[in-house]
C-alpha cells in the first residue's frame, strides 16, 4: 500500500516539532509495564473494539494501540510527532495484523484530506497537545460525516480537592516532567464544543483501587461527527 502524501501545515500552523527525549524514554519503558500489568491492555481493547475502514491515530507514541486494532480495519494512519517513539511505532506497526502507516506531524495540522476517514482515535494525547479545539477540528475535518471519534483520556477530576491538584501541577511542574500532560483538562465538554455527538462514554479511575493520582480520572467514550 503507498503510503499517504503529507499535505503541508496550513498558514499559521505550529512547527511540526516535539521533543521530549527523556519522557520518550520513560514513557516507552512504563507504557508497557502498564500494558502488561496495569490494565491498560484491557481499555485499549475496549477503545478499539468494533471499528472498521480508515482509521487516523493521533499521538500514537510507540505503537501500543497497533496490536489490538480489529480486522475490519482496512488502514491506520498514526501521527507521531515526538522522533524516538515516531520510530518504535514504525516498529510495532511492521508487526500489526492490519496495514499501519505512521507520519510525522502535528495534531494541530494533519497531513490529509477532509473526509479521508471512517474513525479518529485519540488515545492519552489531548492532555499533552498545544489547543484541545484545534486538535478537534482537525479531527472533524478529516472525518467523514458520520464517522467516529474514540477517545481515551485523562480528565479533571469531579472532586474539588484533586482537581485543585490537578490544576496546581498543571501551572507548575507537570507538563515539564511529562511531556507536556495537563491532567485538569475536559475532553467530554471539548468535544461536545468542537460539534461532536457524545454517543456513549465512561468515567472511571484508573487505577480503579489504590491511591487516586492526579491522572486518575479518566473517561472513555465514543462520539461521532
């Protein structure tokens, strides 16, 4: 399958650039320790259950969603902006069962066409983005009418005491420690604002017992365009 020709960033776009190099390699260590033990596995199975045709993945980190995709997907298009895991995706899209083409870019401005796709997958990545509504548009833009934005991610939390948390880390050390994550945005409320239908979405912690982190809250859900 030829890969898809990257359409330059419109006027006023921001620099196709990320660089995290430590959070890299932390990330691609804990990620699949997470994975294997900290039932990440298992909501990565849930995201993607049932989707079919064209499917873009923004910040698709090291590929760990490649494997779990079903066959009825015809195609993954996974933009990775951050160098070392744009490679490890590479590597773990040559081992899916279903065609994966991994680009750089941002998800700010994605190399395609409007309409180009069935789905969008958001997976832990609107807390790390530079603006949560153009990363949406852009969403809305390349799906089809009718097609579905999946998401899984990180939220504020619904006590006032952690999300005080939330935001403190927020304005402060969180984002420099870890890639940029914010842990206190609102992606439900985002994506109903960016023109989205909420189909069906749940809350939860993860993890579900132990002590509640500030990445805790989370909510994964299905909305269509």
């Amino acid at each position: 399958m030829t890969p898809p020709v990257p359409t330059p960033p419109r006027p006023g776009s921001p620099a196709p650039r990320v660089h995290h190099p430590l959070f890299a390699r932390f990330y691609a260590r804990v990620s699949v320790s997470a994975d294997e033990r900290g039932g990440l596995g298992a909501l990565r199975e849930e995201l993607l259950s049932g989707l079919t045709g064209r499917v873009i993945e923004i910040g698709a980190g090291n590929g760990l969603n490649f494997a779990r995709y079903p066959a009825g997907v015809t195609e993954v298009v996974a933009i990775e902006p951050e160098a070392r895991l744009r490679r490890l995706a590479e590597e773990a899209g040559r081992r899916a069962a279903v065609p994966v083409t991994v680009l750089p870019g941002m998800a700010e401005a994605l190399p395609a066409e409007g309409g180009a796709f069935d789905a969008a997958v958001a997976s832990l990545v609107l807390c790390t983005v530079r603006s949560v509504p153009e990363v949406l548009a852009e969403l809305r833009r390349v799906l089809r009418p009718g097609g579905e934005l999946r998401f899984f991610e990180h939220c504020v939390a619904g006590t006032p005491g952690l999300a005080r948390v939330q935001r403190g880390l927020d304005r402060t050390v969180w984002p420099l420690l870890f890639g940029g994550c914010h842990t206190s945005r609102a992606p439900l409320a985002a994506i109903e604002e960016a023109a989205f239908t909420l189909v069906s979405y749940r809350a939860f912690d993860l993890p579900e017992n132990g002590p509640r982190l500030p990445t805790s809250p989370c909510v994964l859900g299905l909305a269509r365009r």
